[in-house]
C-alpha cells in the first residue's frame, strides 16, 4: 500500500492537536486546583480542612467498593432502618451506591429487607419473582408494573436481579425481600384485596365488591365529586370492610396462610392510605403531609411483618431526612419519633454533572431526558465546600463535622445546599435550599453526576 504524505497538512495538524493540548491541560489545572488556589477565605479554608481530615474518601465507582471501603457500615449495623437517599431521582451513582450497601449489609450484616419510594401493590408482583429467583422477568415486570419512570432503569434492574440471584437456593427464612411503602396509586391493590376475599365464601362478598367498586372510581377520578362528609364516610366504609376481614381472619387463614392474610389486610389499609392522599392533595390540604406519614407506617409495619428483619430504606432525601413542618413532617421525621436510635439516616449530594429528570420551561413540562448541571456549585453552600476537598467520591459523618465550633457556626449561618426530584427547570438556584445537619446523620457525596440508564 502506497502512503502519501503531505507536509504541510501534517505541520497544521501537529498544531492543532498542540493547542487542543494545552486547552485540555488548562481545563484539567483549573478544575484541579487546591483550595489555597482558588483564593477562597480562611474561614472556608478552615472548614474545607477540617473535611479533608475526617471524610473517608471512596472509589468513583461504587460496584468496585469492596468490603474494606464499606466498614465504616459497621457500626450503623444494628439499626433497624438505615434509610439511604438521593437529591436526584436521575443519577446513577447514587442508585449503584445503594445497590452496594445494600449488597455489603445482606452479606455481612443479616438485612434482609429492601425498601423503596415506590408503589406497595406493583412490589408484590416483582417481589413474587425475587422469591422464586426467576432473574429472568424482571425487566419484564419492571416495564409492565412500575408506575415510575425513577425506577426503570438498569441500575435498579442489576439490584433486583442480583436480589434474584442470591435467593436461588436459599431457605425461605433466609431470602431477601423486595417491598414498596408508596401510596400514590390503587392500581393493583383493588384486585390483589379483591382475588383474596374470593378465597372462601364470605357473606359481605357482595358489600366488598361495591365498596372495592366505589374505591376504583373515586381513585380514577382522585375524588374530585366528593365532599368532605362523602369522603368520611367513604373511608368509614372502607374501615367497616377491615373489620368483616378480622371476623373472618380463620376461614380466610385457613384457606391460605398468617402471612398472606396480614399481607392483604395491609393491602386493604394502602386503599384508604392512597384515598387519604389523593383526597386531600386535590384540596391542597397540607396541615398533614399523608403521602410520608403513611411511608413511613408501611415501613414499620414491614418491621413487624418481617419479625424484625432489618430493613434497608431507598427514597429521595426529602423524604428520609429528620424534616419537620409545624404539625407534620417527613417519612424520616415519623420513622425518627418511632424509631429513635434505631433509624439512620444517609443522605446522597453531587455538584455538577448530567442525571434524568423531567424538563420544564415556565409551567411547561419538556419530556422526561437527560439533564446537565454543569455550573460551578452556589458559593459557600455545602456542595461547593464539598467539591472544594477535590475528593471525587466520599463518605462524612455529620454528627462529627459538628462537633467542630467552624462547622457548627457555618450550619447555623444557613449554609445551603442543591437537590431536586422528578423535574429540573435547568435553573439550578431554584434547588438550593437551607441545610440542616439534624436532617442526616451521614453524607455521601460524588462530586460528578451521571445519568441513569432507562429502560428499553
């Protein structure tokens, strides 16, 4: 083969890949810089050190952790919930992340229990197939069951399918379990209630059928036609058809088992739960927050269920964190009162980077993409001060940043911090927010954001 050879083409070829080299090592320097450069005052300077000392620094990849890079779990291993959280439903190092823990905390520490910000009814079919190590329905179910687009993703599929992969062989007793504890929806909970009061021959078959009728439209509807007094006694009806289930709790065992009637009885209680939500939302009541109070009762009733399995809890951090509004508060303000020590709380921060979120342009919704951050972090918030250790991926115990007069003072001077849930208006100051340490215990933090792998 002849090769033809052209000097002056090669001279400013050569050139270029010159200057593209410098601009590279520019960037590189620039992004790279310490905190003495970036001429950031002493008190910064002090808090940054400070969290370069007690920060425990972990690979980018959190499927690379290995167990050594997870002990820093240990001690939190006796609680009953260790809540891990997201300030992105759109970020895959955050979902790999939980994956691990959860994976290290099964292996080493006996959990047994996954919990997740999703729908109760759509876990019990996903659920069915972990149990029976069927690996191979998952993205099937996935696709046909989830009502949030959140979840379907590869990230979330890899869990699940290693939870598949570790239940084939196993002792009932010894499996791990898939459960939602969201109340959003009464897609699947009207049939799963109404399959189980066919079972046996019940006198109120036929009052069930008509209140399970009535609770299916009203939902469809999100209760727009009733009024306050219609809904009382709506929910009174629904709290009537629980105690029929309890008259007849041993016709019903009889024909199925302890399990699967506590089960469907809690399934009846996600009728009312998801009711209560939809009912008040549309009247923009918010004296309550219903939607986490009862997240956070299914979580402790998985508790009871499971008889004291330890659960490990995904939701965003909005919804894990000690938060408390007046009269109401957070599922992790309700799990905290509950719980007390026997709740963790690990919240999940990033400063720049790409993740999936809905778009949104004035009252507009854009469609669900991937969307990008990519300014630098608001000055003096704590996803600048933790972007400033120049540490890509690590741990921090807050209870121990606190303990330093520096960052005491500077948590009490509203220091902010950037999350966000399903939507993203591509104007990052909308995010920020007041930080409070009480919120989470732990902080993990990955200084760039990728965005997770959907479904096909």
């Amino acid at each position: 083969m002849k090769f033809n050879s052209n000097p002056l083409k090669h001279t400013i070829m050569y050139k270029i890949c010159i200057c593209l080299s410098l601009i590279l090592s520019l960037l590189i320097c620039s992004c790279s810089k310490s905190p003495e450069e970036l001429n950031l005052d002493p008190k910064t300077e002090a808090l940054i050190s400070i969290l370069q000392d007690e920060l425990q620094a972990l690979p980018v990849d959190p499927l690379s952790w290995n167990d050594k890079d997870l002990k820093w779990l240990d001690p939190l291993a006796t609680k009953s919930v260790i809540a891990l959280g997201e300030s992105t439903h759109g970020t895959a190092e955050f979902f790999k992340a939980k994956h691990r823990i959860f994976k290290y905390l099964v292996e080493n520490h006996g959990y047994k229990i996954f919990a997740i910000e999703a729908d109760f009814g759509e876990s019990i079919y996903i659920n069915e197939a972990i149990q029976e190590g069927r690996t191979e329905d998952i993205h099937d179910l996935m696709i046909t069951k989830m009502h949030f687009w959140t979840w379907k993703t590869e990230e979330v599929k890899d869990l699940l399918e290693w939870m598949c992969s570790y239940n084939q062989g196993k002792a009932e007793e010894d499996k791990v379990h898939y459960m939602g504890v969201d109340c959003q929806f009464n897609t699947y909970h009207l049939p799963l209630v109404r399959d189980y009061l066919k079972i046996v021959t019940l006198p109120f078959q036929d009052h069930a059928d008509s209140l399970l009728q009535v609770a299916e439209e009203a939902t469809a509807e999100n209760f727009k036609n009733f009024s306050s007094g219609s809904f009382i006694s709506y929910l009174g009806g629904l709290e009537g058809l629980q105690d029929s289930l309890m008259a007849y709790k041993d016709h019903l065992v009889a024909a199925s088992s302890e399990k699967e009637f506590q089960l469907h009885a809690r399934i009846l209680e996600l009728v009312s739960q998801v009711s209560e939500v939809k009912f008040y939302f549309q009247l923009q009541q918010t004296t309550i927050n219903y939607r986490d109070k009862y997240m956070a009762e299914n979580t402790a009733w998985l508790l009871d269920y499971f008889e004291n399995e330890k659960v490990v809890l995904w939701a965003h951090n909005g919804h894990i964190a000690n938060m408390e509004y007046g009269v109401t508060g957070s599922m992790g303000n309700y799990l905290s009162y509950q719980l007390r020590d026997q709740y963790a709380i690990l919240g999940f921060l990033f400063s720049q980077g790409s993740f999936t979120a809905q778009g949104m342009e004035g009252e507009n919704y854009t469609g669900l993409e991937t969307q990008t951050l990519d300014t630098i972090p608001k000055e003096n918030s704590l996803n600048a001060l933790m972007s400033y250790t120049l540490e890509p991926a690590f741990f921090i115990d807050l209870d121990v940043l606190r303990n330093y007069l520096a960052w005491y003072n500077a948590f009490e001077d509203y220091m902010e911090y950037f999350q966000m849930g399903a939507v993203y208006n591509n104007n990052p100051e909308d995010y920020y927010t007041t930080f409070d340490p009480d919120w989470f215990n732990y902080m993990i933090y990955f200084d760039k954001s990728t965005a997770t792998d959907l479904l096909k």
